[in-house]
C-alpha cells in the first residue's frame, strides 16, 4: 500500500433521495409529505422515496404493494425520467467544474478524483463542501460527499453523510465525511460485508457460514479459506477490498459494457406474436441508445422472466457488431423463437453488449430463418437499414421521438418511443386485464 496516495483525493458525490426529491422541488405541495416515485401496480417497484417515507420503512426495490401497506399515505408517482436527465446534467457540469476527472455512475451519483485541483481549489474537504454549496444553491436539492484514497472507500463515506430518517423526524447527516489514511482500515472493518462491492445474497450467505459477518472479520480470513469456498479469483478480490486495497481508479471515460431494455408487463403475456412485437419495439429501443452512443454491438441477449419468477435468457454473438433496430430484432426474434411463454411471461428485456465505438458494418448476406443463420439475416439488415436509420433519427431529433417509429411501436396513442429509464420499476395500476408495460433502460456500466 505504500504507492497510495497520500491524501483522500477520491470523492464520492451522491444525491439525497434524487427522483423524490426532484418532484418535491417542482411540487412544493409535497413538502414534508411521504413521496415514492416507481410503479404504483401490483408488480411495481419503489424506485425513489422522500426521507418521510423511509421514516415508515420503506426503501428502494420494494415491492410497491409492501410500500403501500408500511405507508398507507404515501403519494406514488410514476416517475419522470427526463425531467431528472436534466437536473442530472446540470449537477455533473457542476462536478466537471472543479476537474474534468468525473465518473458518472447513473443519474444521482459519481465519483471524481480532485488531486489535479487542489492547488485552485483547497484541500478535498474544502472541495466537497464546496461542491455541497454550488448543487444546493443552483438545484436546490441536498446530496453527501464521501471523501477517501478509493473508490469504495468514497462510496462508504457518502452514505455515512446521509441524513437518516425515523419517526420521530430526520436526522441531518454531516454533509460530507472524510475518511483519513490513518483510520481508513477502522473505518472500513466495522461495515457489515455485504457493504464490499461483489458481495451479493449468495456469497454473503456463504460468508456466514464461516461465521464471517463484518469486513473486519473477512480481512482476518486467510485467502486460500475464501479460495476454496468462493473461488481463488473472487476469494483474492474481496480479502484485497477488506484489506482497504482498491485499487480501481477513477475512470471518466469509461464506456458502458451493455446497454439493455427491459419492461414488466401488468399482465402477463401468453400470446407469441404479442411477446415478439414487444421485443422487436425493445430491440428498436437499444438500438436508439447504441446509436445515441456511436456505439455497435456484437452480442444480443433475450431475457425472459415467467409468472412463477424463473427466469431464462438466450444469447447469441455476431460475426460483425450491429447497431441497427432491424439487425437487432432480427436476432432476439430468433432467440425468442426458442422461449416458450408457458402459462405467461412478466417480463421481457433485450439487451446488447460486446460494445464498441462506430457503427455496424455494412455487409450483405442472404437472409435466412433460424438462429443458426441469424448473424447473416441481421447482418443483411443492417445495410438495408443503415440509411433509414440515419433518417429516422434526423427526423427524431428535429421533431421529437414520437414523430416516427417502426410498426411495432404504434398504438392507439400514435408512435410509442420507449424514453429513457436507468431502471424499471414496474407499471402503474392500469386496471384489470392491462397489459401496459412500463418501460425500463438499464445500463451496465
């Protein structure tokens, strides 16, 4: 540890309760009032909650129905993604201010590594409060800094910042924490281990077995033990993090591994053709976002969740990347050919990955059925597109996103764009029989 910096130059910058929040800010009548933002159906998902909600115990990824019976007076709202794209744009500019240095990781959060601004700027503790100041007097909105040598140690530090809520009214965090070299191992050994980035319910429960709970306990733990219960590559990782080893740096141009869509139905679906038009208005989406990112992709994934929760995803990779809605929907067509919806799906997503920047190639094949010959048929497609494309997102970008759209995107509201979501929190209570999906992006960074 001794090529570590010497200073915490690492900040962690993360919004309070950000999609609550900003409809709090543009609603004053919900001030002090228990707000959640996600889908208020039987299969929605808490999103976002104001510190008033928390206060009954409700959290992000609850189940809606769970939220609704722990706050019986909460007011849901649905949620309204570019409203919050915009607040998040202007907080990353104020970031990207003090130092071009500025990983962005969703809408409300992100890391920075301030060591090239101290001199303009002051010490990172100065920085952080600095930061506090601009994002409260410019959007009006809270957030907490966490200030540390790492990443993780940031990250650790801002939600020790965090206000906490109880019944008997908010408690104000700090603000900012800063976690200095000489305490960072203290710091960081009282967390219990599922607070360790990798350590998911699965491994956790595989911790506890060996009587593991904290990150203190874990770092006592030779590695050949974790090897031998976890694997020598993941056993390695997380007693190097339980160590205070992260050597991982800040990246600002670090690019999305995979870009996805994915959408929970109110109802499930049971007919093939509909489930196949939902994918193809999915594929056209990611489409959309690879292109926004002049990016192409090599791998198509279909993922399908059943009623009964089981989940199965089929992936199949290109020969050449593809960027395309008719090259990408070709693909998970013919891995949705595969899928049988049983006694009904809940939730379908298309995703693409094996990025990289650029469009698809442009070669021509002759088309063929099957997924066997789904790289040529997309392939094929992908040139025939390639001009449309460029039409349709030049029509897009002058007269709005529902200006045109593929057939598969049209309903009795007129062209239906999927908009931009980082993730899907299930769709509002549209009455019985309803299958409006609510729609999901989720990006793997």
């Amino acid at each position: 540890m001794a090529d570590r910096p010497s200073l915490p130059t690492v900040l962690h910058v993360d919004m309070d309760a950000f999609f609550a929040s900003v409809e709090v800010l543009d609603d004053p009548s919900l001030v002090g009032r228990p707000v959640i933002v996600g889908g208020a159906g039987a299969r929605g998902v808490v999103a976002s909650c104001t510190y008033e909600a928390r206060a009954y115990g409700v959290h992000s990824a609850m189940p809606s129905v769970r939220a609704r019976q722990l706050c019986p007076d909460a007011v849901f709202l649905p949620g309204r993604h570019s409203r919050y794209a915009e607040v998040s744009a202007h907080m990353h500019k104020i970031l990207r201010d003090v130092t071009p240095m500025v990983e962005p990781i969703g809408l409300d959060e992100a890391f920075m590594d301030v060591a090239g601004a101290l001199r303009l700027f002051g010490p990172p503790d100065r920085i952080a409060r600095h930061l506090r100041q601009r994002i409260g007097s410019e959007l009006h909105l809270g957030c907490a800094v966490g200030v540390g040598r790492s990443k993780m140690i940031a990250k650790l530090a801002s939600r020790a910042a965090k206000p906490r809520a109880s019944r008997g009214g908010l408690r104000p965090g700090p603000g900012v924490v800063v976690v200095e070299p000489e305490r960072e191992l203290a710091f960081l050994h009282q967390h219990d281990v599922e607070a360790l980035w990798g350590v998911g319910p699965a491994t956790a429960e595989r911790l506890h077995a060996l009587g593991v709970r904290t990150v203190g306990q874990l770092a006592a733990i030779p590695p050949e033990t974790l090897a031998r219960r976890l694997g020598r590559a993941s056993g390695a990782h997380l007693v190097a993090l339980a160590r205070g080893v992260d050597p991982e740096p800040v990246n600002p141009n670090r690019h999305s591994k995979s870009i996805g869509h994915e959408e929970t139905f109110g109802q499930d679906l049971v007919d093939p053709h509909e489930v196949e038009r939902h994918v193809l208005r999915m594929a056209e989406s990611v489409a959309t976002m690879l292109r926004g990112e002049s990016s192409a992709a090599r791998t198509v994934t279909v993922k399908v969740k059943y009623r009964d929760f089981t989940l199965q995803t089929r992936s199949h990779t290109m020969g050449r990347p593809i960027a395309t809605g008719g090259a990408i929907g070709q693909v998970a067509a013919a891995l949705l050919a595969g899928i049988d919806p049983g006694e009904g799906i809940r939730l379908l997503g298309v995703s693409a990955s094996g990025l990289r920047a650029g469009g698809g190639d442009q070669l021509c094949f002759d088309l063929g059925d099957g997924l066997e010959r789904a790289n040529e048929s997309a392939l094929a497609r992908e040139q025939s597109w390639h001009d449309v494309t460029a039409a349709v997102d030049a029509i897009r970008g002058r007269f709005g996103r529902g200006a045109v759209g593929s057939a598969a995107m049209v309903t009795d509201e007129g062209v239906q764009v999927p908009a931009r979501r980082d993730a899907p929190w299930g769709p509002d209570a549209s009455g019985p029989g309803s299958t409006q999906p609510d729609v999901g992006h989720h990006r793997i960074q």
